[in-house]
C-alpha cells in the first residue's frame, strides 16, 4: 500500500473508530479530525526521510488546526520530464484525497488537504486537493 494512502487510512480508522471498536457514522468534528490527522502526522513523521519507492521520499505530514490544513511533504529524486507534469500530478493528489471518505469530507468542511512536492529542476510544488 502506498504510504500517502496508509497514512489517509489510518487517520481514517484512528478519526472513526470508537472506544467499543465499531464503525460510526457522524458529521466531521474539527477538533476530532484535528486530533486524530496530528496523531497521524505524529506517527507517519516518525518514517520522514525513508524512500517509498525509487523515486519518492516521504518527508512528513504538517497539521496546522487553526487554519484547518493538512500537508503530506514528497521529495522527488527526478524533476519534471514532461510538460504535463504538474497537471499529471494535480490529477493523483485529487484522486488520493478525494478517494478518501475522511479526506474528501474534511475538504468539503472547509480543510486544506495539500502536498508539497519537492524536486530537481523546480522551487517547490504545492498542490491543493480539489474533489469538485
């Protein structure tokens, strides 16, 4: 499984799984999904630094809950090698977030889910999820 996908999983499970260990089914809570995606970051930072694959570099995840902002941080060993690129990788971040029920919910309550991917031959990329 994709780390990036693992980590929206888990602050999934952690943001909707009550004490008795069932399933609920509720409106987002700011503060739950604040505490629950920190937690998350807590542990997925803890792996900052490792390679997912060839290519990619998990540098961590930031939450910042006074502005309601969710950042998964990339490290790319090779830069952009088409002129699509940047619209290739808009297109896989949407497809992450939004084909999580948490992300995609946190996002239509007002969240920022972003990444930022960093590479050779670019600044940074900051790519905000969009699940219109």
């Amino acid at each position: 499984m994709r780390a990036d996908l693992f980590v929206a999983w888990l602050g999934a499970v952690v943001a909707v799984t009550p004490p008795g260990g069932g399933m609920a089914v509720a409106a987002l809570d700011n503060e739950q999904f604040c505490a629950a995606m920190s937690e998350t970051a807590r542990l997925g930072n803890a792996n900052a630094g490792t390679w997912i694959d060839r290519n990619t570099r998990d540098d961590g995840i930031e939450v910042v809950c006074r502005i309601r902002t969710v950042n998964y941080r990339r490290f790319n060993k090779s830069g952009p090698t088409a002129p699509d690129w940047r619209e290739r990788k808009q297109r896989e971040w949407n497809s992450t977030a939004c084909s999580s029920p948490l992300l995609r919910e946190a996002i239509e309550n007002g969240w920022i889910i972003t990444t930022t991917i960093t590479a050779p031959g670019i600044e940074r990329v900051i790519l905000i999820a969009n699940c219109s």
